[in-house]
C-alpha cells in the first residue's frame, strides 16, 4: 500500500511541477469560440444551403485528421526509436524529395501558416504507408500483417482525400471510416 501512495503522490508532484512550468492546458472550444470562429471566416456570406452538409463533414474531418496526425505520431515514435535523430534518412528519396519541395513551396509564402515544422507533416496519407512498409521491421510487432495496415490506411485516404476536397462522404462510408479507425486503434493502440 505504502508503495501505492508513493506512486500517486510522485504522480501528483509532477503534475503541479508541470503546472507551474507553464504546461499548457487541452484548450476549450466553446460555443463563443465558435461564433468567434464563423465570424472570422464570413459565414454569413455563404450559401446557407451548403452549410449543413458541411458541418457533417467537418465531423468526418475531425475524425481523418486526428487519425492521420495519430499515424504520423506513430511513424515518428516507431522510425525515431530505431534510428534516434537521423530517422528521417531513412525514409524513402521519393518522398523526401516530395517533402523538400513542399517545404520549399510554404517558404515562398510565408504570409501564410505552413503545414507544420517537421518533415513528417508534409507526407501524404499513401507516403505514411510506404513508410511503414520500407520500414517494416519496426511495425510488425505492431500492426502485424502488412497487407491488412496498407488496406485500412488506402481505404481510409481514399475518404480523406474525398473529404478534404469538398466531396460528401455516405453514412456506409462513415461507418466504414470508424470501423477502420478503430480496428488500427485496437491493434496499434
């Protein structure tokens, strides 16, 4: 029991160290967030007819996106323990060729925000899988079966790409987004 306490009290300690080095909290998006929000982006100028439809979608899109950045994070952490700083070197020349020029591209456009400030964010959906298949002695324990992981993740691009670019989704496509989702979930944790 003693040993208990002393886990949860350390637990406890550290969480108000981090406090009080200024962690940063998970952020509220509240209602007036969101009327912030839509007032930002001149939602009263668009055509009302499409905003339903859209709002359907951007919960698609919350979905896709939380799980492309959660494969990108599990690319990263699997290439990264491996090969420590210099992971990136082992990543396929086509893609990073495609990431260098991507990069390359939001330099000359620095009035707007970049895709991000690694180069795993400049990957495509299908170059997360090439990765993970080049590299497949660091995500077999993990994923198991090789052809499975690059079905779910084709599958799942093929709805993002749809999403992302305007489209609208089925609600079979919907479900079939969350029952990939959560068989990787299941497998790769």
């Amino acid at each position: 029991m003693k040993e208990l306490y002393n886990f949860i009290y350390r637990g406890i300690l550290t969480e108000e160290s981090l406090d009080k080095a200024g962690r940063k909290k998970l952020s509220k998006f509240g209602k007036e967030d969101e009327l912030s929000t839509m007032k930002a982006l001149s939602f009263e100028m668009l055509d009302t007819d499409n905003i339903p439809n859209a709002k359907q979608m951007s919960l698609v899109y919350i979905a896709l996106h939380s799980f492309e950045n959660s494969v990108r994070a599990l690319v990263k952490s699997a290439m990264a323990e491996k090969y420590l700083e210099v992971w990136w070197e082992k990543v396929p020349e086509k893609i990073k060729t495609k990431v260098k020029t991507r990069q390359e591209d939001d330099l000359k456009f620095r009035w707007h925000g970049s895709r991000g400030t690694e180069e795993i964010m400049y990957c495509d959906f299908g170059d997360l899988s090439s990765i993970i298949v080049v590299n497949w002695e660091l995500f077999k324990d993990i994923l198991t079966d090789m052809e499975w992981a690059k079905g779910v993740l084709a599958t799942l691009e093929r709805s993002r790409n749809i999403t992302m670019h305007g489209g609208i989704v089925t609600r079979e496509d919907m479900e079939r987004i969350g029952i990939n989702i959560r068989a990787w979930v299941r497998q790769a944790g």
